[in-house]
C-alpha cells in the first residue's frame, strides 16, 4: 500500500495524503482477502487490478488502435524528423502514458520554427512558451554567424485535442536537428522532458504514467532489447514504476537513460556526436555566444544546411528588388 500511496503523489521519498483515497482501496481489498483475516499484498494487487479494469477503457482503446495501426507509433527503426514523444492523459479517476508522433519538416524560408499547434488554436500557453524557449536555443547556436533563412513545421501528429506543457520541448529539438541535418532519429527510443534556452533539462510530470505507456507499445510490437525511455536527471526520484517494468529493466529488455543536458539526448537519439563539448555549451563558457563546432559532426551538417537556405533565400530577395 505504501508503493501505491507513492505512485500516487509521483514520488519515491514522499507518501500521499488522499486518506480517503487509501480508505477506499483498503475496504476494498478488506473483501478481496478470501479466507485470511489480514489485508495480503495479493489482495492489494487484486484490487488495483479490479479498479484498473474499471477505469482504463480509454487507456486500453488507445494502444488497441495503436496496435492496430490506427494511430502510427514505430518501435523500432529509425526516420528521419520524427520523435517519439510522451502525454499524459486523465480520464478523472485513471492517468494513463500515451506516446505520440512529433514531427517536424523544414526547408528554406523566414519564419523560423512554425508551430502547427499554435495556429490551429490548439496550443495551451506553456505549449507555446516552450516552442520559443528551444527557438532561442537553436538561434542562440546558429545565428550569431549569419542570419536563419529557415523555416520549420512543427507539430503533434495525430492529435485532435488542445494540448499544453512544455514537457515535449526535448523531443521537438530532436526532432528539429533531425529535419535540419538529414540524420534520422531512433523510433525505439522515446523522449519525454523540458528545457531551458542552454539546453539544460528541467523537471515535468507524470513521468512515471510516461515510461509505462511506451514500455506497453513495446511490449505488445516487441522487445528489441535497445528500447527505452529518455528523462531528465531530476524526474528519477519520480519513477515510482510497476513491478513488471522494474523487471524487464534487470533483464536488459528495457532501459531509462536520465539526461542532464538535451545534447546527450540527442547524441542518442541520432547516433552522432553534437560537435561540441557539454561544458561550452552554457552561459558559462568562454566561447559564448561565438560557437565552433567540429567539422563533420551533428551541429556542423546543422550549421552548412542553414547556410545554404540563407544564400537561397538571400538570393530570392536580391532578385526581388532589381
């Protein structure tokens, strides 16, 4: 009971305080005992389950489409500007994890990174703010040399709800360089996590309910071994996870890597090293804001691909004007 008392508040070191809430379950369980006179763990379990039956319809319907290939979800391979990202979604008594599919696309033009979910209305405000925080991030690398002539569409695919947080702001930059760079992202990795103007992670929630939604879309398309989930450092004492997910974690069929910095998220995520060292890359460093990033290298193909929209853009004004 105490575990399910942390899953509640999302985090190990704390118990909640729902009283009733933990009244309810254990009258519940006082009837689920059998022939004992004591409250067992089984019992405990029985009745998480029985209630889980009760309220998950929506959470069960949703990765029925996705095993149905109602909703695009990939497992495994790698694409180019798509990201698997994480939701958290309530259905009043039941929180469930969903993955879902950040794409981006880019090419030339002056607009910079355009967010679907803005102009459609559906963005909540923290949603926008988090779209310019990683658009600072990007010219705040990429600009100081020459103007961005670039333009970037950016949006949750398949999604028909409003949406708000900023705890996608991660998968968005990966998904942004991928578009930029042409190398292709890793689908059997999900991202999930927020970010400042450096590209320092910053702490979102739900973090557990996010791991066991894209641990069961793996499960159900296969365990590969290399499958898993990226958060930031500071979310580990919030993984309060169930027993069978602690498990295929010991057996190497599942993995959580915390990040403490989005360049090693996308270091994993793209399979190629950022160009530049963790240490340079803050408020700190003695090469702000002039960057250099070694040839070759993620930022560097990053950097040459924006070049080449701004000459293409800048010709297109100068024709404009003779």
């Amino acid at each position: 009971m105490l575990g399910c008392s942390a899953r509640w508040v999302g985090h190990r070191e704390k118990l909640s305080a729902r009283f009733e809430q933990i009244a309810d379950v254990l009258l519940e369980a006082g009837v689920n005992v059998g022939d004992t006179k004591y409250i067992t763990k089984d019992a405990i379990y029985k009745t998480l389950s029985m209630r889980r039956i009760r309220n998950a319809t929506s959470e069960d319907r949703n990765h029925d489409d996705i095993q149905a290939g109602q909703i695009l979800i990939d497992t495994q391979g790698t694409s180019i500007g798509q990201v698997n990202g994480l939701s958290v979604i309530s259905t009043g008594d039941h929180n469930f994890g969903l993955p879902c599919r950040i794409s981006a696309r880019s090419y030339a033009g002056d607009i910079g990174v355009l967010n679907i979910e803005r102009l459609t209305e559906m963005a909540g405000p923290i949603q926008q703010k988090g779209a310019m925080i990683l658009e600072g991030f990007l010219n705040g690398f990429f600009a100081q040399k020459f103007p961005l002539s670039y333009t970037c569409s950016l949006t949750f695919e398949q999604s028909y709800v409003d949406i708000d947080g900023d705890s996608a702001s991660m998968a968005e930059v990966v998904a942004i360089l991928s578009s930029l760079s042409g190398l292709p992202v890793r689908q059997d990795i999900a991202i999930t996590g927020s970010m400042n103007q450096f590209g320092v992670t910053q702490p979102i929630g739900g973090t557990h309910y996010k791991v066991e939604g894209f641990h069961r879309v793996c499960e159900t398309q296969g365990f590969t071994g290399t499958q898993g989930v990226i958060v930031p450092r500071a979310n580990v004492v919030n993984l309060t996870l169930h027993e069978n997910i602690v498990e295929d974690m010991k057996q190497g069929r599942f993995s959580i890597w915390p990040v403490d910095t989005v360049f090693e998220a996308i270091e994993l995520m793209l399979g190629m090293q950022c160009g530049i060292t963790h240490d340079q890359t803050g408020a700190h460093s003695t090469k702000y804001p002039f960057f250099d990033f070694k040839r070759g290298l993620l930022f560097d193909k990053v950097e040459k691909n924006l070049m080449h929209y701004h000459h293409l853009v800048s010709k297109g004004h100068s024709k404009k004007f003779k």
